[in-house]
C-alpha cells in the first residue's frame, strides 16, 4: 500500500479539463494529469437520464494533496456538482512512486 491516489474527474470541454489539468500541476498538487477526450457520460441528474460528451481527468497525486486537488477542481469547474472520485494506487514502480513525490510539495 502506498500514499498514492488517482483523483478522477470529468469536464464539459477540452478548455476546462486543460485549465483543471494545468492548475493542479502548476500548484504542484499533481505529478501528471492525463486527459482522455471525448467519452460519453450517460447519467441520472434532477430525475433525468443525461447523456454528454466528457473529457476524463486522470490525476496523480497522494492522500495528503486531495482535499485541495477537489477545492482546486470545484473553484476551476463549471459544472454544479462534479465529479471527484479519489483512487488508492496499491503499488507501482518504485521510480514512478518517487517521481509522484518528487514532483508535489
């Protein structure tokens, strides 16, 4: 077990995930932030099924940054609920593991 966490989000446009993206690696909250374009989100919102075009934020960190990666993500959103789901990395290369550490303060 490790300290390591994937935070997980989406965002409405490629401009948002990139200022999330760039903001959380700029503040040295993340190591890396891989975005993945356009996947489709089917959802349930206000009673409704949903269905949208999505940008999917992979980011790299450790427990101790999460709280301020989500502050970091409601503060850069637009939307009025999102998504912040945190990960526990279980393991990894030993080099990979020290570069996430190495690249958060």
């Amino acid at each position: 077990m490790t300290d390591k966490v994937l935070v997980l989000t989406t965002a409405g446009s490629r401009s948002e995930a990139q200022k999330i993206a760039q903001a959380v690696v700029e503040r040295r909250l993340a190591a890396c932030v891989n975005s993945i374009p356009q996947i489709q989100s089917v959802y349930r919102w206000e009673g409704r099924i949903e269905s949208a075009e999505e940008y999917l934020l992979l980011i790299k960190t450790t427990k101790g940054h999460v709280a301020e990666i989500q502050s970091t993500i409601e503060e850069l959103h637009s939307y009025e609920l999102p998504e912040c789901l945190v990960i526990s990395v279980e393991g990894g290369s030993a080099e990979y593991l020290k570069w996430i550490d190495d690249s958060v303060t």
